[in-house]
C-alpha cells in the first residue's frame, strides 16, 4: 500500500489539475556555483572585511521530466521532514531515472521556501512534467530543512540560485547527454513559494528597498545591494529567458522589502496566489499589496478565502509528520496543511491555475486562457445550463470547475496586457 502520495486528485478537483498524458521520469543533478559570495563567514558583527569570503555554492536539483511510454520503476522519493532529522518516503507517479522522451518542452524552475526543500511542492513538479514540462525544483543551501542557516544567505542567494540552475539547465539541454534537445531552456516560467516567492520576484526585475539592504538581521554590510531597485547589478539581473512567474504567498513586503518603485521593475506577467488569513507574508498588506503595486503587466492575483500561508504549496503532510516537536515547539504536520483548507482540494486547484497560466504564457494555448476569463468571485458565478447540458449565455461559472465546486476563491487580473 503507497503511503504519503503526492499525486491524489479529488473527485471535485478542477479540470485541469488532471495528470496529462505523458508518462513522468524523474532524477537527481548535482551543481556546484563557483566563487559565490560566503554569506555565513562574515561577521556581521565585526568591520565589513576589504574582500569579501566566497565559496563554491552547491546547489542540488530535482528534475521531472517527461519519459518514454510504458516506462515502469521505482515511484518513491526520499526526503526529510520539517524536523530536518526525520526522513520519509513520498510516492508519486514519476519512474526515478528513467528515459526521457520528446524534444522543446518549457523549462519551469521551482524554489521552495525558508526553510523547505525541493519536494516540498513536488505534487506540482511531477503534475505539470506530465504535461508536457521539464520542471527543476531546487534544494536551496542554506535554506534546506538540513541546512538552515543565517536568514542573510537566503536573502542575497535565492535569486542567484535560480538563474544559476537556469544557465547550467541551458548546457544539459545543449549537449549531448540524455536531456539533449528534450526542453528549451529559452522558454522557461519559475514558480517560487515563501521566500522562493521573494525570489522569483527579483528574478522578474522587483528590486528591493534601501532599508531592507541595511537591516541588521538581514544580509551583513550590505551585500543584499546587489538586487536593490534601480542599482546597476539588479538592473542587469533579470534574466529574458524567464517569460513568466507563479508567486505563492511571496514574502517581503510585509518587513518593508518592497515599495511601489522596487515592484514597477517586474518585467514579465506573473501569477500570485495568496491565502487572505496568511499569517507570514500578510495579504492586504502583503502579497496583496505586491500585486497592486506590481507593473503595469496583465498579473493576476488567485486568493483562498480564509487560507493561510500554506495555501496551495506544500505536498499533504506525510503521516510521519503528525507529531509535536519539543525541539521545534509545534507539531510539524502544521508545516504542510492549513486550519480550514483541505491540502489535497488547495493543491488540485493550484495544478489547475497554475496548468493554465504555463499554458497560455509558455505554450501560446488560447484555449487555456479561457480558463483564466472568469467573475472575480468564485461563489458569485452562476450555473446556467439547458436540459441537454449546453450552457446557456447567462452561464458565468468557473471554468473547468464542476457544478458548486468554486467556492471561496477569487481570481482578479489588474491589467490588460499593454
């Protein structure tokens, strides 16, 4: 009997969470970044050193992706709890190396939070693979449920991790080994969570503030100015390989890392998603609030009414998890689920949206995009149909959600596109 499944689709789940088509291979790459700055060698305390210590990052990447037909194999993933001691075993539908099969698929990136670790949204990985996508979900060092260090690493690094992953991802799909011509590095999305939120926002050109770059309990003497708005080397970051951007309760401008200005840098259409009760990145004054002040660009904003800042991200919480932490202080299942929303119903909504966002910006999908033309109010929409089942023209329901099935949601867009 599978345990801890990451791939469980509701009866009730929106059309487009269904797994596609293609069978799912998945496998683990090791990359190294050279000559990164050593964000847990200085001192904050002491005076700013002439050179600043650098090491070689190492950064691990798990990369679903899809393989030939009737592929079978290993199924299970091995990965720790939040605990960072306790690991468990995960059971998707991805063969663990297998061959892989087709050429050109997009590219998506995902970043998980602080801490968190690659399989943290794995259900979201292995579903969209099945569609047609090479996806690379990163381990970020620093940052890991096993390697949680100084909050500053997390700050200054995230962004330079995900383009990192993005150039080396570039030389595997150009050589001649295995993924050879099987994805387009060109034609790459990122979806971050958390702070892989915050991330995937710099990424997109959002610099942040002049007072985020001097906090104390930030990144030590200024090294986070490398990705301040309107400075030289954040003006050079984004990178125009990256079309589009999911931002899943991104932190930030809650602590004061963005402002108006900073966010009229985004470059590129981004999806935020947010629970309105999330208690860490806020939503009217946070992700909400990114959103209204992002550029003048079609991003839209999907929200879980009463969801908090688990919404629609992690994979449910393992069985394992169910216990209370006395080194931790909570029990560590609250990681992974939310006091009102089912995890499997966020998750299955979230594969939807996130289907026909990827669709329309990376695949050029028209159809997809009526997924996205919908009454800003979930339960405002009406069921109209005729005795046959056709859909009268008064008929404003949710696309792809089945009858008294979107609820609680609102999806608002704050532009055309220019």
């Amino acid at each position: 009997m599978a345990d801890n499944l990451i791939d469980t689709q509701l009866p009730n789940a929106p059309e487009l969470a269904a797994y596609g088509d293609l069978n799912v291979g998945v496998r683990q790459i090791e990359m190294v970044n050279p000559g990164q700055i050593d964000i847990l060698s200085i001192d904050p305390e002491a005076d700013k050193p002439e050179t600043l210590p650098t090491y070689d990052r190492p950064l691990t990447v798990e990369l679903w992706y899809p393989a030939e037909s009737g592929v079978t194999g290993e199924t299970s993933m091995k990965a720790f709890l939040r605990d960072g001691t306790t690991e468990v075993t995960l059971t998707g539908r991805a063969v663990r190396d297998a061959a892989p099969a087709g050429e050109g698929y997009p590219l998506i990136l995902i970043s998980h939070g602080y801490p968190g670790n690659r399989f943290l949204m794995s259900h979201l990985a292995e579903n969209l693979a099945s569609k047609g996508y090479v996806v690379a979900s990163i381990d970020h060092t620093d940052s890991t449920y096993r390697t949680q260090a100084a909050f500053g690493s997390t700050l200054v690094n995230r962004s330079l991790d995900q383009l990192f992953v993005l150039e080396e991802l570039s030389q595997v799909a150009g050589d001649d080994g295995d993924f050879a011509g099987l994805f387009n590095a060109d034609n790459a999305g990122l979806i971050g969570y958390s702070m892989g939120g915050y991330g995937a926002i710099v990424t997109a050109g959002g610099g942040v503030t002049e007072a985020s770059v001097g906090y104390p309990w930030g990144a030590p003497h200024g090294t986070l100015g490398i990705h301040l708005a309107g400075s030289d080397t954040h003006n050079a970051l984004p990178d125009a390989r990256i079309k589009t951007a999911v931002a899943i309760g991104p932190w930030g401008m809650n602590t004061g890392f963005w402002n108006a200005e900073g966010l009229a840098g985004i470059q590129i259409p981004m999806l935020f998603i947010a629970g309105s009760e999330d208690e860490t990145s806020l939503y009217e004054e946070g992700v909400r609030a990114i959103w209204e002040n992002a550029s003048d660009l079609p991003h839209a904003l999907l929200t879980y009414i009463n969801g908090g800042h688990n919404t629609a991200a992690p994979i449910p919480a393992p069985k394992e998890s169910y216990y209370f932490s006395e080194d931790k202080g909570f029990n560590i299942s609250e990681h992974y689920s939310d006091p009102v929303w089912d995890t499997v119903r966020m998750n299955n909504i979230a594969q939807h949206f996130i289907t026909a966002w990827m669709d329309t910006q990376l695949k050029g999908d028209t159809e997809k995009a009526g997924h996205l033309d919908l009454v800003e109010d979930s339960n405002a929409g009406v069921w109209s149909a005729n005795d046959d089942g056709s859909l009268k023209e008064d008929h404003s329901y949710w696309k792809g959600f089945s009858q008294g099935s979107a609820k609680g949601l609102k999806y608002e867009v704050k532009s055309e596109a220019q």
